[in-house]
C-alpha cells in the first residue's frame, strides 16, 4: 500500500513541480480562455519557440494539457479531466480534505501505476 502511495505522490510533485514555474502558470491562464497554438503562446510571451515548447512539454507530462494537431500545428488546450482529479486526488489524501474530495486515494495509486507503465 505505501508504494503505490508514493508512485501517486511522485505524480503530484510532478504537476506542482510543473505549476511553479510563472511562465507555465500564464500559459495555462491563457489556455484556460482558448485553445492555442504555439504560435499563438509565442506571440504573448518575449519567450523563443524552443522556449515556450519545452513549457508545453513539461506541463503535458505532468497532465496538466493536452495537444492535438491541426494540420502543420500543434493545438494546446488544457487537459481539465485530468488536472482536475490529480488535485482532487491530492487533496483527498489529506483527512481534513477528504469530506470536500471524497475518497479518491484508490485513483491516485491506479493512476500511478498506469502511468508507471506507459
């Protein structure tokens, strides 16, 4: 049981880790109004495009977005299904947060050991 614990808690350091970056938090506020391309992101930020796409890649390995091509570019937008259950999975894992989350500690450790295999 608390190795499956710590796979899921290897996860959440991943996305806070991925959140406490200031340019990573603007872009997900930007994505949080539209979908966007990297061109797009580029645009707003006096960031290069080499840049602005490690950003991406951080926060999409987190699973905080999701990506999808459009023809020769890549779409960003946030991947709210899944950001929204790793923080109410975090959340839950805390007794004085569970009533808000429910029990959700089971889908945290299913998660982690599905992403521990791919």
């Amino acid at each position: 049981m608390q190795e499956g614990r710590d796979r899921g808690l290897s996860l959440f350091v991943e996305m806070f880790a991925a959140l406490c970056d200031r340019t990573r938090q603007r872009i997900l506020l930007l994505l949080d109004e539209r979908e966007r391309s990297v061109n797009e992101l580029v645009q707003q930020f006096n960031l290069s495009q080499p840049t602005i796409s490690r950003h991406l890649q951080v926060l999409r390995r987190a699973g905080l977005v999701k990506a999808r091509r459009e023809g020769q570019q890549v779409v960003y937008s946030i991947d709210g299904e899944s950001m929204g259950g790793c923080l109410a999975d975090f959340c839950s894992g805390f007794a004085c947060c569970a009533p808000f989350f429910g029990s959700k500690g089971a889908q945290a450790e299913a998660r982690a050991e599905g992403k521990a295999t791919s």
